[in-house]
C-alpha cells in the first residue's frame, strides 16, 4: 500500500468514525425519552442501535470505556 494510498483510508476512516460519533450521540440524547404516539405514552429505546454503533467503532480503533464527548456541532451561520 503506498502512502497515498494509506493516507486516503485514514482520512476515510475518520469521516465514518465522525458520522457514527454523531448518530451515537444523537442516539444516546434520544435514548429513554418518553414521547406519546396514539394517545400512549412509550419510551424511546435505541439500546441495540447504540450498542451496534459502539461495536462498530471499538472496531475502528475508537476506545469508548470512557465514554464520548459530545461532537462539535457549529453554529448555523459557521456551517459551510
């Protein structure tokens, strides 16, 4: 594998790993909230979507037994 090459598959792997930060913390906020859907009320649970995502990036490498910070949204008009 060239550097080139090696370099392009970092930076993909990083673009992934940031789309799968965001849903799993758009997910984790969500997670548990009580919403009313005909008149019930139910839960929220995306506890085997989190779980999937965490899988997914202990596989890229990302160490998540400490837990993750929330990402770095910008503001609406830094959004390009």
């Amino acid at each position: 594998m060239t550097r080139d090459t090696f370099v392009k598959q970092l930076e993909r792997d990083a673009k992934v790993i940031n789309a799968m930060h965001y849903a799993h913390y758009a997910l984790a906020r969500h997670h548990s909230l009580p919403v009313i859907i005909e008149g019930q009320q139910i839960r929220m649970d995306f506890s085997l979507e989190i779980e999937k995502l965490t899988e997914a990036m202990k596989l890229l490498g990302v160490d998540t037994s400490r837990g993750l910070l929330a990402p770095p949204f910008s503001k609406p008009d830094e959004a390009g």
